[in-house]
C-alpha cells in the first residue's frame, strides 16, 4: 500500500492526494468528501471575506474529525483577516498560492500551523524551505488557475532534488499515472484540482463540469501574461475576447477589467461562453463525474497496480 511516504505522516492522511484549494469550489463539501475518503481537502478562500471562511472552517468540521486545510490566495484583500482566522481556529494546515508567502511563515510556524507553499520555480521552493515551510507543492503550467512557466515534469524533480522537506507535485495530475510518475520525479503525493471539479460531491456548475468532460488535450489557453498573472482556463468567447486585446496591447487595467467577476460567472453560474473556466490541461482526460471516494480510491489502484506490473522492466539475472 502506498501509504507510508512522509507526507502522510506529516499530514496524518491515509493516503498522498491532496485537493487543491479552489476559489468557489473548494467549499466544506468537497473539502471534507476529500478528506473523509482519507486525502486532505482543502478550502480555496480565494478572494472572499472572513466570515465565508469562518463558517466553511464550521461546516467542514461538521461534516469530518480528519484534517482538512485552508489555502490563502496572497492577492486575497483579505489576507491578514484570514491568517488570523486560521491560526485562531487551530485550522493545522496552509496551503498559500499566488506569490511568496514568506513574510508570514515564522509566525505562522509559532502558532503551530503546518505550512506548504505552491511554488513555481527552485529558488522559491528553496527560499520558503529556509524560512520554515513544512512541504511545498509543485505545481507545473500545466495546471487549471494561476501558472507558472515550468512544467511539471521539469519542476518536480527539481524542487524535490533540491529540498529536504516533502515536494508535492501538482498539475497535469488526474489518476494514478499521474501519481506514480509524480513519485519517480521524487515527489511525496500529488495536488489535483481539475480532476475533483468533475467530482459529485463539487458544487460547480454542471454546464462548468460538462465543459471539463468534452475537452478534449487542447482545451485550454493561458491568458493575462501581460498582467503578471497567467491564469490557465478552457478556451471560450471570453479568452478569444483577452487574446485580442492583449495582441493590441490593452493596458493592464483593461485586461484587469475584463476579468472582474468572471469566475464565479463561468464556474458557479455556468456562462461557459463569457465566464471564465479555470481548467488545466489533464482535463481531456477526465471523461466521467465520480464521487469523491470512487476518484481516491481509483487513482490509488491503478498506482498500485502500475508500481507491481514496472517490476518487468527489472533485468533478469
Ligand atoms: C477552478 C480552479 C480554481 C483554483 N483556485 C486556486 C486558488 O484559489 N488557490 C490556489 O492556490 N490554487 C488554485 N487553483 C489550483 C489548484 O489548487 C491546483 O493546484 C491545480 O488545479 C492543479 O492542477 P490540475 O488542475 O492540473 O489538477 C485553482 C484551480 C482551478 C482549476
């Protein structure tokens, strides 16, 4: 059984698969589906205020005893708010994406709060394991939401080559494949997001989740480079709208305008044409909508089942 790597020691999950924080998505639902099936839910807090985070911190604990996580976006208005609210609430684990949360790890690591970073390049992952972080996750271009310039396959082994504590690979990840090859690259367990939209138990928009089933390994696009912050999602009128405008050299300010309240349009309110559908690129993978504990319980099969048949490739003799 895959179930002795450091990561779930460190997390007390039964096994290495971790949901990615999504905005809007990463509600108690899914969040504690996740970790009652044994991985670690994590709440995406996104850019909403305190008080959605506090009750979502109450109903996950309603609804599990496992350990869940929180994950604060760094360009959050509610960053500090939020941080307080974790350490108050004795929520054990942070997930941070977004930026170099480094600044707030000593203290966070006093409080006792377990930290793991997304990182997309060596020299973060480095800088936040100086400054305290617990575990980092990896998190390739290939991913849904925010991306780096680096892909999985390339940044895994490097972060994991250069760290002590555990690397999480996250991006481009959605069954267990994904998992074993994210363990040779040295990595302790893997991060999906995409892969749990298409989950019962995600209260995205089933138009949302229907978009993810049809795409096909060219659906999606990454868009807002020019802004500092790419964001990859299924291609739609909305990305050909912010193509276009970036080819004419939009200001920051136009493109940032086009973005307002887009994501809750496409992803909760289901206007697959002008909302914006943050998917990474595994999504043309993903062909069915599963319960939660059925994708867990399937990824860690297969995994299994892969890891005993790669005994062939050993020379004989
Ligand atoms: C709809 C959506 C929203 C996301 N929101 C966040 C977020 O708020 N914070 C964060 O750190 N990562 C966010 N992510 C990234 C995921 O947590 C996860 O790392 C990523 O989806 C992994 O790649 P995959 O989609 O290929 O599985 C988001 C991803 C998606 C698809």
């Amino acid at each position: 059984m895959l179930n002795n790597l450091a990561i779930c020691e460190l997390l007390h999950i039964d096994y290495p698969i971790i949901q990615g924080g999504m905005a809007w998505l990463g509600t108690a639902e899914l969040v504690s589906a996740v970790s009652n099936a044994g991985g670690l839910g994590t709440i995406g807090s996104g850019d909403a205020p305190t008080e959605w985070l506090r009750e979502q911190i109450k109903q996950t604990r309603e609804r599990t005893d496992r350990p869940f996580a929180v994950n604060i976006m760094m360009m959050s208005p509610f960053l500090a708010d939020n941080l307080k609210l974790v350490v108050e609430e004795k929520v054990g684990i942070l997930t941070f994406g977004g930026g170099n949360p480094g600044v707030y790890l000593a203290g966070l690591k006093e409080a006792g709060v377990k930290v793991m970073p997304v990182v997309s390049s060596v020299a973060l992952a480095r800088r936040l394991e100086r400054l305290g972080a617990d575990a980092v996750i990896a998190e390739g271009m290939e991913s849904g939401g925010h991306v780096g310039e680096t892909t999985t396959m390339a940044l895994v082994p490097q972060v994991a080559g250069n760290l002590k504590v555990p690397a999480i690979a996250a991006g481009g990840i959605a069954d267990g494949r994904g998992l074993v090859a994210a363990l040779a690259l040295g990595a302790q367990g893997v991060q999906m997001g995409t892969r749990f939209i298409c989950s019962e138990e995600c209260i995205a928009h089933p138009r949302f989740k229907e978009q993810i089933l049809q795409a096909n390994d060219r659906a999606t696009i990454v868009t807002g480079a020019p802004t500092g912050h790419p964001v990859r999602c299924l291609e739609n009128k909305l990305t050909y709208k912010f193509t276009a405008l970036e080819k004419a050299g939009a200001s920051n300010e136009e493109l940032e305008e086009l973005g307002r309240g887009k994501l809750s349009l496409g992803i909760m309110q289901g206007n697959i044409e002008e909302g914006s559908l943050m998917a990474g690129q595994i999504a043309g993978l993903i062909k069915e909508i599963k319960p939660v504990r059925a994708i867990i319980q399937d990824v860690m099969a297969e995994a299994e089942q892969i890891i005993d048949a790669m005994g062939k490739y050993k020379a004989k003799g």
